[in-house]
C-alpha cells in the first residue's frame, strides 16, 4: 500500500504568485497560440482550472471592448 509522506502539520503548496491583468492575458493568449493548455500551465506553474478562469474573464472582457452586449445590458 502507497502511503503519501508529509511532515505533521505541512502539505506542500506552491507559493502564490500575484500576476497583474497584464501577464495573466499574456499567459491565455500563449495557452490560445500553442494550442498546448497543458504544457503553458506547467510552464507558469498554475492549474489548468485558473488557466480557463482566466481564459473565460478574458474573453467576458472582450466583448464589451469589441462592440458586443456586456452582461449588465
């Protein structure tokens, strides 16, 4: 039987990192141009779920930007 080691009291967590709107975008267009979701979030050390949330409030914003209905319309 596997038993997974921690020391009483720790888990192991990546630090967190605060990205500005900026390299966030950065990060959703690289996932978008590579097609490879997987491989930009090992490489910006997040999970693919922040990755789509990301993804999704980029493209919420997009719209109003772009001429579209915005959701409080």
């Amino acid at each position: 039987m596997l038993r997974a080691s921690f020391n009483e009291g720790e888990m192991s967590r990546r630090a967190r990192v605060d990205r500005t709107p900026e390299q966030k975008l950065e990060i959703v267009l690289e996932g978008l141009k590579s097609g490879n979701i997987a491989e930009t979030c090992r490489r910006y050390e997040i999970g693919p779920n922040l990755y789509y949330r990301w993804k999704d409030e980029a493209l919420k914003g997009a719209s109003p930007a772009l001429g579209g209905r915005s959701a409080a319309a």
